[in-house]
C-alpha cells in the first residue's frame, strides 16, 4: 500500500498538480483527473490506482487535443488517427478517444463528406473527380465519398464548368484558339472535371465565340 503525502500545483496559472507518493513525486495530473477520483493528502493507494491515474490523465491529455485540432475546422477520422499517432501518444488511448468523438458526434465521416463536397465545389469550384480525390486521402470510405458526390447534379456540374471556363477566357482571349483551347482544356482537368465535361465545354467555348465574330 502507499500513501499521497502531498498534492502540489506544478505553477502558478497551471491546471496541473504533482502528486507525491510516499515521499516522491509520482506524476502529474490534470485538475479533471484531481476531481475524479478525489486525490487528497493522506489518501491510501494501491498501484493498480496509481496505474489507473496515469492512464486517465492521458486520455484527458489526448481528448483536450483532439478537441482542440477539431476546434480549427471539421476533421475526417482519418484525419484525427494520423494527428495523434503524430504526437506519440498511446495507440489504444488515441482509439478510445476517437471512438468516444464518433459516438459523441463530434466525428462522422459521412456528415464531413457531404459538407466536404458543398464547401469545396462552390468556394473552389471543384469538380466531381477532384472532389472524389481529395476525399480519398483523407481516408474517407468509397462508400461514404459516392454518397456525397450523387448529389452533385452532372448539368449543373457542366454549367459551372463553362462558367470558370468563360472567366478564364477572359484573361486569355488574345491568344490563339489551339493555346487557348488547351490551357482551358488543361484548367478544368486540374479543377477535377470530366474529359467529356471539358471537350462540351471546349465545344460550346467554339460555337460562342464564332457566333461572336459574326
């Protein structure tokens, strides 16, 4: 058996206590983990306690972090998994807290997915394949990334098409037709567009601008 001889603040503005057992410092925990299980001066342990403690405040630590990473914009789980096997923590904490998260709600892929889609495509402009490909690397399902694209209506996808393709061709209309086809052509390919998408807007791109020089 062993016994808390002492509870001490690790400083001044700090969260953290110091928790010396029989005489020497322990470890360190969280203010949360203080609470818990009441830790007080004279408190008779035993090491699977102390065991238990430990365990806890790294839970606290990686759940304050996750909380925090998902504070600056939604994640994927993915997302989440890579971050924290990135700062070394315990990979079966790091599990637990996820799982915690998605329970919660505060993690779902399928919800991430979706508003995925609707932000990139309308503030980027993106297209189905490169939306598809970005959802991709950050680990979401095939399943869940079909789901989010079907809602993406294909006429809709081509008129926005033309519509970078038109701003586009603004900025380079004094080049010849061949250079000017392909570096549109070339553009709505980056922004994940279709082959069959680009040549109908290459196509309509054409027709306009001979109608144009009539």
């Amino acid at each position: 058996m062993h016994t808390i001889t002492q509870i001490a603040k690790a400083r001044k503005g700090s969260k953290r206590y110091h928790i010396f057992v029989d005489g020497q410092k322990f470890l360190s925990v969280h203010e949360d983990v203080l609470v818990k299980f009441n830790l007080h001066k004279g408190m008779v342990v035993k090491p699977e306690q102390l065991v238990e403690w430990t365990r806890a405040d790294e839970l606290a630590k990686v759940r304050r972090a996750v909380y925090r990473y998902l504070g600056y914009r939604a994640r994927s789980v993915h997302e989440v998994r890579t971050y924290l096997a990135q700062q070394g923590w315990d990979a079966a904490i790091c599990e637990e807290v996820i799982q915690e998260c998605v329970q919660q709600g505060y993690l779902n892929d399928q919800t991430f997915a979706k508003t995925w889609v609707e932000e990139r495509g309308k503030q980027k402009g993106f297209g189905k394949l490169r939306l598809k490909h970005e959802l991709a690397r950050k680990g979401i399902a095939a399943d869940d990334i079909e789901t989010a694209l079907q809602h993406i209506d294909e006429e809709e996808e081509r008129q926005k098409a033309f519509e970078l393709a038109e701003r586009r061709y603004l900025r380079i209309q004094a080049l010849p037709w061949p250079t000017i086809e392909r570096r549109i052509g070339q553009y709505l390919l980056h922004k994940g567009y279709s082959t069959e998408i680009a040549y109908s807007v290459l196509a309509e791109l054409r027709t306009q601008k001979k109608d144009e020089e009539l």
